[in-house]
C-alpha cells in the first residue's frame, strides 16, 4: 500500500461518483445472487447466506469508517497515513488552505471553498468518496479477506479506470499523463438540469454545482487557477449569473430559514448540523457575490445583484471579514453608480444594519458617512443631484436607531465646531480653506437634512416622545451661523446663501426658530445699497453650484440681480415658515425686516441701474405688509392672554399659511423656479436647443 495514489484516482474520488458505483455494483451482485439461490439445492443457500452475512458486517464496518472520517479534513487524512506516497507540495498546500489570514477577524475556522462546497452532499445523501477511497486502501490490511473477493469478484471498482472520471458533471481532470488542462463546458442543458433539481427538491447537490460554475464565471478573467467550468456562450454566462443569484436565497431559506423580528431586524439561523456545513459554502459563495458586484458594469445586472445578494445578509453577519468586503462594495456602487444602482447599493446597506448585532449598524453609518463626505469633495450641476440623493438616503440610514446614531452625530458635529474654531482663531488663508468648501458644506447640509428627519413633529408623535437628536439642533445652528460670518464680504454670500438653506430646512420640519433675516437682510440690501453696477455679458451665476463668486462678477449687474432674487426667495421662504409665520406675534416680528428693506429701497431709488432690483424687493415688502394686516384680523378676536401657552399653541395651529398673501406669493415663486430649473436641466442635457418662456 506505500505506492502512491495516482492524481486522476484521488480526484475521481472525490468526484463524488466512488460510493455510487459501489452502490451499483453491489445492488447488481445481490440480484446475481439471488437468480442463483433460487436456482442451487437448499445446503448450498445455507452457504450463501452465510457469506452475504459476511458482506453485511463488513458494509456496517465500512459505514461506520465512513462516518468517523466523514468530518475530517484533507490535514487530518493525510496524517492518518493513508497515502504514504502523498508528495510534500501537496500536503504544504492543504495545511495552507486550512489556515486563514484573516481566522482570528472571523471568529472561526476556515476551509478551502472546494472543501467547503464538497461538505454539502452529505445532506443529499451523496458522500464525497474520499473516505470510501482512503478505506480501500486500507482494506488489505484490515480485512484481506474482503479485500480478496474484491479483486476476485470485483476487480474493476479497486483499479478502476482513471479516464472513467471525465464523464462526470463534476469532473475536471485531464486524462493521466496529460500536461494540459481541459475543461468541460458549461452548456444549457446542464444548467436546465440544476435549476429543475433546486425547484422541484431544493437540492443541496444541483445547488453545489451550480456555484462551482458560478465561481469559474465570476473569475474567468482573473487567472483563477482553480476552474471547473468553460463559458464560451454569453447566454449561457449571463443564465448561469442569473439563477445562481435568484437561486440561491430560495434554496438556503428552504434548508436554513432565519427569524425576521417584530422591529423588522432579523436573526441568522440557529447552529443546527445543516447550517454549519451550509455556513462555509454561504460564505465562499457570497465573497464571489462580492467579487463580481465590482466586476460587472451592466446597470440591470448590478440591481439584480445587489438586491439578491442582500437577502443573503443574514446568513454572512457572524463573518465580518465578509462583511466589511460587501459593505465596502455596495457603499463604492452607492456612491459612483447609476442612480438605480444608487438605490438598490443603499437598500443593501440599509439590509446589512437591520442586523440584531448593533456592530453592523455602528459599522454602517461610519462608513456611509465617511464615503458620503470623500464623494462631495468636487461638486458641480452634473454631480450635485448625485449628492443630493447620497445625503437624503443617508439621512433615512441615520434615523433607523436615534440613540445609536447620536453618538455619530455628535462626534461629526463638534468635528465641525473644531474646524470652525481654528479658522477662528487663526485667521489665515489656509484656516479658512478647511471651512469655505463643499467638504462643509455638504456635511452641514447632511446633519441638518438628519435633524429635520429625526425631530420632525410627526416623526415625534409617532414615536411618542422627542428625538435624541434633538439636542444636536442648537450645536449645529451655532456653528452653520459662525461660519456664515467668518467672511462677510460679497464673494462669499453664495456660501453664506448654502448654509442659510441648510438652516431653513431645520426650522421648517423641526418648528424651530432660528433667527434667519439678520444673515439674510445683509445680502438682500447689498446690491441695493452698493454703487451703480455695471453692465455684463456674463451668464447668471448658479448659486447651487458655487461657494464663491468670481472676481469678474462683483460689482456686476448679473450678480446684483441674482443675489437680489436668491436673497429675496430665501426670506419669503423663512417668513412662510409655521414657527414665524403662524406665529401670534408675526406682524410684530416682521417690523425690523421691512423697516430694513424700506431704508434700502429709499436708497436705491437714488441710483439708476436698479430697476430689477427693487422691483423685486419693493413686492417682497407689500406681500409681508399683507400678511402683517392678515395675521391681525385673525387675532382680533382673541380673547386669552399672552402667558396662556396652550391657548397661544392651538391659536397658532389653526393658522393656514397658504392661504396668507405671502404664503401665496411663495408658492408662485416655487413654481416658477422649479420650471426654470428643469428648463435649465434640459438645456444642458441637449434635450431643448431654444428655452421658451
């Protein structure tokens, strides 16, 4: 027994096919039997009976050999001494396979994803061989009798023909001898053949085959030297992607279902015998998944797989290793992708945080953040929808869990004070750089999009008491209002213009006040208060689009005008806001504003080139007088105090802003810039050569 076992045999062993053909064999020797019992005279059946009842003891011997080594490794057969002729490189190779890098991060062992994928069988019933090949061997010296009237009785199944392997789905092998490799080739008929046998038994086995292939096509262009499939038909490649994908969840949910919790978390499947052997083959194949999500630039494909593959999220949480890969791939497709693939990418992660282990969720809003703030670094008309989209799902992610997300929130939100306060105390060009950019910008933007979404009244109601975020809300205006002034000079009111929204979108959904007209009125008076300004050719400026001005606008009639009109909609949006505009004090509220702009426009009546200007100030101030006189009829028959909070309370509640003069000025300006702006989107797009009005 010391001479060596050839490649082709222990292959064709561990094709699976070894127990089947003894199956047959011994199926087809007991109807032999049986003609010639019935055939022979009564003292020989006695004999015969008497050797079949040898066979059987030593079948249950060769069974129960065969459980003792079912779970064993390649390490642990080639220890046994088995094969004494086994060459070095190979063992090398398997104790190198049974060692992960990254074993300690997993949290358990780890098998190479041929082991892993062959282990499956043992729940269809199908034995790899491997045992059964390795008892053979033995059998010369633990049973030579056996071993005897096998080679008398069947000599064929111990020294079977090595090239018998090539008939196999499974198989791989070149023919012994042979120097090149030649690999079968996945067809349509096979692939029917599996996705009948999962659909019609949910099979464990056509579920192994399938993602073998499916790995030989995942890495078919990365020199993977372990292939099983060729895949020379597109058809048959993209079928092949296909069921294995939709395929796999089905089949999984079947043998290893995972709980879904009444808070909609969810609890992968319980440590039963099935799910421990299923948990290797899970997670060779879904680092496949993973692999081929940054491989593929197909949109529809890319859906398909990230919307599949996150059904498998709770079957991969206790491996954090995988995780982390998927994490990282989904959040790089959320961040560069199509915006279906946008969507489906966030839906993944969104997937992988519902997880009961609070570690996911902690993991995901870190890096969701992180890749949101290194995307918005360059912003133009082209990327900021892009943006936009990334922060309001990012946003919907960080208002899962309140008390978790808090933690973040505060930690990125003093990151931004201390930004803040250095360019404070500095004072130089380069200090104030790590402010004036859309780095800030946008994360001022994001947190504030965040607060609006978590300390919205209806938001509270439904969750029966105030948000923890709420006491995020005056940290964050402090800072966006400090670092509006930090430069108060005309190039920078774009930039000014960009925070101010970010806090008009908390008072609106939170009802809270922030005092907005002292930063807004500056700008609005400016073009009416500042010398004549010239004539210019140069386009409007885009004030969703820049931080700062160009020095060619200042002092420009174009920038006058747009300053004016951006101003202007932005403090009508703020009187119209319910905590300032249904207010019981509102018309003694607005007493400075239009006192302010009264003063300006006297001023600018004084100049010429102003006309735009102050027309569209001098609307503003008699929509907001309006509104001022609207608020007083209703008031008139108030009858409570001011100190009476509830009755103030339900006063103010029952206030339709809409229905106020200025409340209907704004809704036509929202109008008429949102047709602008998809006018505008056209145009650039080449979709409209001529803007009509």
């Amino acid at each position: 027994m010391g001479k060596k076992a050839a490649k082709s045999t222990r292959k064709f062993a561990a094709s699976g096919q070894l127990k089947k053909t003894i199956q047959q064999r011994r199926k087809h020797q007991d109807i032999k039997r049986k003609a010639e019992r019935r055939k022979t005279a009564s003292s020989k059946k006695g004999k015969e009976k008497q050797h079949e009842d040898e066979n059987e003891d030593i079948d249950e011997d060769v069974g129960k050999a065969g459980e003792k080594f079912k779970g064993m490794s390649v390490d642990d057969f080639l220890d046994g001494g088995f094969m004494d002729g086994q060459e070095e490189d190979e063992e090398m190779l398997s104790a190198n396979e049974s060692e992960d890098e990254d074993e300690d991060e997993d949290g358990g062992d780890s098998l190479s994803e041929d082991e892993s994928f062959a282990s499956v069988d043992d729940f269809d019933d199908e034995d790899e061989g491997r045992s059964h090949l390795l008892e053979l061997s033995k059998l010369a010296e633990k049973d030579p009798e056996f071993y005897k009237y096998l080679q008398e009785n069947d000599k064929d199944l111990l020294d079977f023909n090595p090239d018998a392997a090539e008939n196999y789905d499974e198989d791989m092998e070149d023919e012994e001898g042979s120097e090149a490799e030649s690999l079968p080739a996945l067809t349509k008929d096979i692939l029917q053949k599996w996705q009948k046998s999962i659909l019609e038994q949910r099979s464990l086995r056509a579920l192994r085959k399938l993602l073998i292939a499916f790995r030989s096509a995942v890495h078919m262009n990365d020199d993977e030297p372990d292939q099983a499939w060729t895949i020379d038909d597109p058809t048959v490649y993209n079928k092949l992607i296909t069921t294995a994908l939709k395929y796999t969840p089905v089949v999984l949910a079947y043998h290893c279902p995972y709980k879904t919790l009444g808070n909609g978390k969810y609890k992968g499947p319980t440590q039963t015998p099935k799910w421990k052997t299923l948990q290797k083959l899970i997670i060779s194949y879904f680092h496949n998944a993973s692999h081929l999500l940054t491989q593929i630039t197909d949109g529809q494909l890319q859906v398909l797989a990230l919307t599949e593959t996150a059904k498998m999220l709770p079957y991969v949480t206790s491996n954090r290793k995988a995780v982390k890969v998927y994490l990282k791939t989904c959040l790089d497709l959320w961040s560069s992708g199509e915006d279906n693939v946008r969507i489906a990418a966030f839906l993944s992660v969104r997937r992988l945080a519902a997880a009961t282990d609070e570690s996911l969720m902690d993991l995901a809003l870190k890096n969701t953040y992180l890749t949101l703030v290194r995307t918005c670094k360059s912003t133009n008309a082209h990327t900021l929808p892009a943006i936009n989209l990334m922060k309001n799902s990012a946003s919907e992610l960080y208002t899962i869990d309140h008390a978790m997300a808090y933690q973040h929130a505060f930690g990125y939100v003093r990151q931004l004070a201390i930004l803040l306060r250095n360019s404070l105390k500095v004072k130089s060009k380069e200090s104030y750089k790590q402010v004036y950019n859309w780095q800030y910008v946008h994360c001022i933007d994001f947190w504030a999009i965040v607060l609006a979404r978590g300390c919205d009244r209806q938001t509270e109601a439904e969750r029966g008491g105030e948000s923890e975020f709420r006491p995020l809300i005056y940290p964050l205006v402090q800072v966006t209002l400090g670092a509006i002034k930090l430069i108060p000079n005309a190039r920078s009111y774009p930039y000014h213009l960009q925070l101010t929204r970010s806090l008009l979108h908390i008072i609106q959904h939170t009802y809270t006040y922030i005092p907005l007209a002292p930063t807004l009125l500056p700008i609005l008076t400016h073009p009416l208060t500042s010398s004549s300004s010239k004539a210019s050719t140069l386009r409007p400026l885009d004030f969703e689009t820049n931080l700062r001005a160009p020095q060619q606008y200042l002092k420009t009639r174009v920038y006058a005008e747009g300053l004016t009109e951006e101003s202007s909609f932005l403090l009508a949006e703020y009187l119209t806001s319910a905590p300032v505009h249904a207010s019981i004090g509102f018309p003694e509220l607005v007493v400075p504003i239009v006192a302010a702009l009264r003063r300006s426009l006297k001023v600018a009546s004084k100049s010429k080139g102003k006309g735009k200007e102050v027309g569209t100030v001098k609307t503003l101030v008699e929509h907001i007088e309006e509104s001022a006189k609207w608020i007083e009829d209703k008031r008139r028959g108030v009858s409570f105090a001011p100190g009476k909070l509830q009755d103030v309370q339900r006063w103010e509640g029952e206030v339709n802003i809409a229905e106020s003069p200025l409340g209907k000025y704004v809704r036509v300006l929202r109008k008429t810039r949102e047709k602008r702006r998809k006018l505008v989107e056209k145009a650039r797009e080449g979709e409209g050569e001529i803007i009509e009005e």
